[in-house]
C-alpha cells in the first residue's frame, strides 16, 4: 500500500471511493512482494501495481465490481494456460490478491495510518481476507507497538492477531496469519494479512568524498534514509550531497554511538566507510561491528584492508565481528567511476539481503528470487479465484 498511500490518501480525504487490490501472499517466483497495491478510483484510473502488468487486467475488473457495491473479494492468479498469457502469470508463480472498496466507511481510521506512515512511526494494519462468517470480511484492526484501535469481530481474535502484529512489526514482516474463527492459533479457515509500516531502512555514509555524493543518489533511489557524516565542514555540506536526508558535521564514531544509544540504528541499518583514514575510519568500524546492522563495508586496497583489519584487532575486536566486515566492498563489477562504484556497493547490499550470488542469472538455473520468507508453493498451481 506504501506506492498508492499518497494517491489513496487524497482519495480519502475527498470522499471518493477507491478499489484497492493488494497482493497478500506469493508463491514460487512471484513479480511482487506482499503488500503491493494497485488502486483504482470512480473514474477507471490506475495507480501502483500488483503484478507488473500480468494481471492487472483481472484485478482492475475486480476493484471495479467491488466500487459498483460487491463484497470484497480474495482472488488466487498463477499460469493460466500453457502460453499463460491469460490472466495469469508469465513468470511461473502464483500470488494472492485481496480486493475491497476503501472509503471513509470502511476505513475510518485510515487518516491516522496514514499520519503514521508519514511520520515515520511504526504501524501495522491487520486485515480479514477470508473468514466463514463473510461478515468479517474486511475488518480491520491498527497496530502499533504501545497501542490499537479497530477490531476484528472477537475479543480473542482482536488479542491474538494484535499480538503476532507487533512481532511481525518488530522484525519489519509483511504477510498473511492464519486461525480458528476465533482466533485459535492452531485453528483455520480464518486468514488475516498484516501490512506492516515501518520508517525506511538508514544508510549512514561515512566520508564527504565524491563517491559517497554518488552512494546518497543510490541509497535514496533505493529506498534509504542517507545520512552523510563528516568531521570537517568544508566538505559536509547539503550543497555537495543534496540527495542526502540530512549531512551531519562530526567525528564518524562519535555520531554513530550517538546513533546507537539512542536507539536510531537496527538491522536493517547499512553502514558505509569511504574516509579511506584509519584516524576516522578504524573508530567508526570499531563501533560499527559491535552492532547488530544488516550491513557494514569499508572502502580501500585490499593493502588498506589488511592494515585495517590489524588496527581493528589491536583495537579488540574478535575474529567473527571482523567477519562482519565487507571490505573491499561492493561487488566485481569492474567498476571505476563513483557512480558505477555505488552500482556495485547497491548489488552487494542488495544480495545480503535476499541471499542474491551476484552470478549472472544466465548462467544459473532455479528460482529467480532469494526470499527466505516465500512461502512454497501450493498443492494446485493453475489458476484459481476464491
């Protein structure tokens, strides 16, 4: 829901009713992540996307059925027929669509999701997208970590699905929970898809040189809060890196245990060292590698590297914190200038984090996507609306 929030928020906001398709569970090698949307307003136009264009058609005459006052309905689309040009998916896999009408009605309290949402406050909407009392279809429950509102239909569902969403929150999940009709957890028939929202992952880029004005322009083309952060003045500075969040002026260390103890790092969090000096960087690293963080890489020599590592033992770090360390960083590319650098850094944060090998998918066989999280697919692969 995170591309069409804006779109659906001035929809909201005006009284105009939406149909709103969201992808809430994949199977094999799905186009898309649970939680993709794609919106369709009263006049027939289009926002997001649930599949990358292979059944956009199916769920566009769905969410147009749902505006004209049907009930919302869960919609299962894999390969369709053996050219799977139909409406189905040319890529193999299968995912789920949940389609209902939005409005202030039947989302009351998307005013205050949104707000969340742009605030960059943890929020985690719960959703019933199938259940054996159809009336339940549709409720919803807001979920953040100190507090709710909204409700299922069952106190003892509102209780445990309010409680596995802030798990999944927590670990920054987005998928589809399933229980008795009221709310068994070893029960089934009842399935709830939790969206969660958390703020964007940070990248924190040590160094104010060239190549970190082109890693700020990757970062947030990628999805990250850039943060860029520099001992000296002259160089950190918004003009040289406007593509940065925020340019701070500190000792890189000093900021990142700042960071730290406030709380502001987690594991999603990417820590890049570019100062190519041991006086910034072996303070920063030292740091750094005592964290929990998705991802921590130095630039330099495979020379700077050694020294590196040896000023870091001496500063007490043990072997497996050092392991923790992508240095050299990125990928072989045979990149040389900044921009194709940040190329080949973006690939190597993009591989750690869905198990990528960074071969060329030529000469691999298999699945195309690395998610741990994908649930196997199921017994009847053909296409299927329920």
């Amino acid at each position: 829901m995170r591309d069409v929030l804006g779109a659906l928020r001035r929809h909201w906001e005006a009284g105009s009713p939406v149909g709103l398709g969201t992808v809430v569970a994949t199977f094999s090698s799905a186009p898309r992540a649970p939680g993709a949307a794609m919106l369709v307003d009263e006049h027939g136009e289009v926002s997001g996307s649930v599949s990358g264009g292979c059944v956009e058609g199916a769920v566009y005459e769905t969410a147009g059925s749902v505006l004209a006052g049907d009930s919302p309905k869960l919609s299962r689309y894999g390969v369709s027929d053996d050219d799977a040009f139909a409406v189905g998916l040319t890529c193999g896999g299968i995912i789920d669509v949940f389609v209902e009408r939005v409005d202030r009605e039947s989302f009351p309290r998307f005013g205050e999701l949104a707000d969340s949402v742009a605030a960059g406050e943890p929020v985690a909407v719960a959703t019933v997208i199938e259940a054996p009392d159809e009336s339940r279809v549709g409720g919803r429950v807001l979920v953040w970590h100190g507090r709710s509102a909204g409700g299922l239909g069952s106190d003892r569902l509102d209780d445990a699905v309010i409680d596995d969403a802030r798990g999944m929150l927590a670990a920054g999940r987005t998928g589809t929970l399933e229980y008795g009709p009221e709310g068994q957890r070893r029960g089934e028939g009842l399935r709830v898809f939790v969206n969660s929202f958390e703020p964007p992952p940070r990248m924190l880029v040590f160094g104010a040189i060239d190549f970190a004005a082109a890693m700020s322009r990757m970062g947030a083309f990628l999805g990250y809060r850039v943060t860029v952060c520099d001992a000296r003045p002259v160089f950190a500075t918004t003009s040289r890196f406007p593509d940065a969040h925020e340019v701070v002026v500190d000792w890189p260390h000093r900021y990142l245990e700042v960071e730290a103890e406030a709380g502001r790092l987690d594991a999603r969090t990417a820590v890049l060292v570019l100062t190519h000096d041991p006086k910034f960087d072996v303070p920063v690293l030292r740091v750094a590698l005592r964290r929990r963080l998705a991802y921590v890489g130095a630039m330099g020599s495979r020379r700077t590297h050694r020294d590196r590592i040896e000023r870091l033992r001496a500063e007490g770090l043990g072997e497996a914190e050092l392991a923790a360390l992508s240095s050299p960083l990125g990928l072989d590319l045979g990149a040389r200038t900044p921009e194709e650098t940040a190329v080949s850094i973006s690939a190597e944060l993009i591989a750690s984090r869905w198990g990528g090998t960074g071969q060329r998918l030529t000469r691999l066989a298999g699945a195309i996507h690395h998610d741990p999280e994908r649930i196997e697919e199921p017994e009847h692969p053909r296409s299927s609306e329920r």
